[in-house]
C-alpha cells in the first residue's frame, strides 16, 4: 500500500470520529474540564537506628481457664451436691459435702454442755459474789458504829490541887477537936466534956458536910465517867476485832472466787479447744470452689443418675474445675528440645504482651488423647501471676537468633544487584550506598558498614 492511500484512510477515520462525536451531542470549546494535576509521589523514608534484631515465629494459641482437680481431705459418703457439670460458681461457694451427722451430734452434745456449765458457773460465782455484797455491807455497819463511840478524854491537872485546898485551908484549933473523941475512946468520960463540945462539932459538921458531899459526887462521877470510858474503850477494841474478821473474810470470799473463775475458764477452755477442732474439722466435709470458674466433670458418685456408690476415698479427684482467676495458653504440641531453642516465649492477647513459660507436659494426659485419636497439646502460663487476661484467642511468639542493640534498617529498605545497597536520603535526592549485611531478622536487618546511626534512607511506599 502506497503513504498515499493510507494518508487518505487515515483522514476519512477522522471525519468519521468528528461525526460520530458531533451526533453524540459531544462538544469542544470553553465546557471542556481543566485536567488534573499530577500526583506527586513523595518517597518514604526510614532512620538508621540501633536495635534488636530477630527472627520471630508466631502460632496461634487459645487462652483457657486452669483446669484444677478438686478432692476431699478426708474420706466419707457424699450426701450433698449443689452443682453439675457445666455449672459456673463463684469463689467459696459449696460444691459438694459428705455426710457429718455423727460429727454435728457431737459439736451438738458438746455446745449444750459447754453452756450447761457455764450457767453453773455463774449461779456458784454469784452466790459468792452475793456473800462478798453482804460481808461489805456488814463491815460498813461496824465501820459506822466504831466511829460513832467517843474516844477517851484525859482529865484536866488543875481539878486534883483545888479539891484539897478547903483541907490545908482549915484552922489549927480544928485539930484538938479531932482528938477529943480519941480521949473519949479511952474510956475517960465527964459529964462536963460531953456538954460542952456538943454546940462545936455541930458548927463544924454543918461546914464540912457540903464539902465532902461535893468531893463525893465529884469521886462519883469521876469513878462513873472511868467505868464509861473503860467500857467504851474495851467497845472500840471489840468492834475493830470484829471489822478485821470482816476484812479477812471479805478477801477470802474474793481469794475463793478468782480461784473458782480460773478453774472454771481452764475447764471451759479445754472443752472450747475440742469444740473448735470438731468445727474445724467440719469444714472438710464440704468442698468448695477455690475461685470464679466452671465445673467441668464430676465423679459419678455426684451423679444421681450413674447410680454410684456415694463412698468418697480421701484425696481422690471428685471434679475438675476451670479456674478463672489462672488462666494458661494452649496451642498444638511443641517439642521441649524446639521450646529450649527459643530465647523469648510471649503471647499477645487483647494488644498486649505478655510473657509464658511453657509447662511439662502431662504424659497420662498426652497418652489419653493419643489413644482418644486426639491431637497433643502444649500448655503455657503466663510469668507474671498477678497479670490479668480475658480467655479467648492469641497469639504465641517464639524470638530466637537475637542480636541485641546493633546498626538496623527496615527489612524493606535494602536492594541488591552486585551486592546489597540501600538510598541514602541527600535532601531531595537518592544517593545509592553499599552497605554490609549481618542478621536478618522479622522486621529490621542488621547494617554492620556503609551507613552510620541517624541517616535516611529510602524506603519503599
């Protein structure tokens, strides 16, 4: 074909496009939309940093409760059982109990007689106390009583020498008529001498009788007032004897109930101490839940409709129990010599990280499953036992072949054609550096030469 003709075809083909677009109602001119600016790609960058760099493997993991067996102390036949399996159950409630009935008629018998005795022991100490009350009401009396009696006086030293003055005071010519019945007595008697003296003697009689009448009643009253005071005084020694008597039986009516409240409270103590132990021992006949969580399987005996003897054996399993409160990770089975290789075990559960220790694998358990047809699996635990996690999904981290604080880059920021290079950021542009390459790791590569902590580089968008 000639550039002739096909210069022609080519122009027909036009005519024909502008027909076809005027027929459409398309048409050029000032409605035309502007076209777009071009999108500027701008490319990302990455620091040089120092860091850890290694290799990461991950498995999935579910997080599940701890399983617990549950088992009673001690042995018996199962009479209650409040939960089955499948059941939730909160921290301390009853699961099962065994059969106390004799325990709780001993506990019974031993609580009556503990307040059987101690009513006793009340009604004794209060008739001691009532003895005490009476023995101080009877002291205060003679307490009162010995106060109430005046003590002895001594008489005054003037009242002697004014008694015997009227004696030294009387006149000389006193004396011859005292010795004229002296003469008298001696048997010389006149007429004329006993008529004359008789007006004398009645003179002087007259004077001495008030006298010796005062001295007498004084003599009286003073022997009266010592026969008083001697019998006060003897009253005073008396009542003080008696007011000792009462003293000492005061103390030991007090000697003798301290000594009955000690010997009661040790009798009462001991019978206190075996009532504990019997309570004590109460407890373990009930089995309880040792956290928030689920019952998971229960003996037959637990179960009404098995039909099962209901003889529980002492530290025999009776129900497993998924404790909430510790919860472990479960994924398929790694072997311990691939375990030991690692150099961290972490899970992420929820966002967050947080460190497991594997556990040794149950071999019973491994070979039940085997034989059930079941896969094998390894449980972990999480390090920290004050950590709290929501069971559910996770996922388990294995690092190994770690090297710790050196030169790295993105793992996508390095190149190769005759060796491995990066970009280095010079401004606005790509500078292209061979570098050296150490351990690689999951996200970040090792640099040993050729770029220096701080440089940018080009990284991939």
């Amino acid at each position: 074909m000639s550039t002739t003709v096909a210069k022609k075809r080519c122009l027909l083909v036009s005519l024909v496009v502008c027909l076809a677009l005027t027929a459409s109602g398309c048409q050029f001119g000032s409605d035309v939309p502007p076209l777009l600016d071009t999108i500027q790609i701008i490319p990302g960058t990455a620091e040089v940093t120092r860091d850890d760099v290694y290799q990461l493997q991950t498995v999935q993991a579910s997080v599940v409760p701890e399983t617990e067996e549950l088992a009673f102390q001690i042995g018996g036949d199962l009479s209650e059982v409040y939960y089955d399996a499948g059941d939730a159950v909160k921290k301390g409630e009853a699961i099962m109990k065994l059969d106390d009935s004799d325990l709780v008629e001993k506990i019974e018998t031993l609580e009556e007689e503990i307040a059987s005795v101690q009513d006793e022991n009340a009604r004794t100490n209060r008739k001691t106390e009532i003895k005490i009350e009476i023995a101080r009401l009877q002291l205060s009396k003679l307490e009162k009583e010995l106060a109430s009696i005046p003590e002895k006086e001594d008489p005054p030293e003037e009242s002697q020498p004014e008694e015997s003055k009227p004696e030294e005071s009387q006149p000389e010519e006193s004396q011859p008529e005292e010795s004229k019945p002296e003469s008298s007595e001696s048997g010389e008697s006149s007429s004329s001498e006993e008529s004359l003296p008789s007006s004398e003697p009645n003179s002087s009689q007259e004077e001495l009788e008030p006298q010796n009448l005062a001295v007498f009643q004084t003599t009286a009253q003073n022997t009266a007032t010592d026969a008083d005071a001697e019998a006060n005084e003897q009253k005073r020694n008396d009542l003080q004897y008696d007011i000792q008597l009462k003293k000492l039986e005061i103390e030991n009516y007090q000697l003798t109930l301290s000594q009955n409240q000690e010997s009661q409270e040790a009798a009462l103590a001991g019978k206190q101490k075996l009532l504990d132990e019997y309570k004590e021992e109460q407890e373990s006949y009930t089995l309880y839940a040792p956290s928030d969580g689920t019952i998971l399987w229960m003996c037959p005996a637990a179960d009404p409709l098995q039909q099962a003897s209901p003889k529980i054996n002492a530290e025999t399993t009776v129900a497993l129990f998924a404790n909430n409160s510790k919860l472990q990770l479960e994924s398929e089975r790694i072997s311990p010599a691939m375990l030991a290789s690692y150099e961290r075990i972490y899970a992420i559960i929820d966002g967050k990280e947080y460190d497991v220790v594997p556990l040794e694998n149950d071999v019973q358990e491994d070979s039940t499953r085997a034989m059930e047809g079941k896969s094998l699996k390894t449980r972990y635990e999480l390090k920290d036992k004050k950590a709290h996690a929501q069971a559910g999904m996770a996922v388990l981290c294995f690092k190994y072949n770690v090297a710790e604080d050196v030169l790295t880059v993105p793992t996508g920021c390095t190149f190769y054609d005759t060796g491995y290079f990066v970009y280095k950021m010079n401004g606005s542009e790509r500078e292209k550096v061979y570098v050296e390459l150490g351990q690689t790791g999951a996200v970040r590569v090792e640099i040993r030469s050729g770029l220096q902590e701080g440089d940018l580089i080009y990284a991939k968008p």
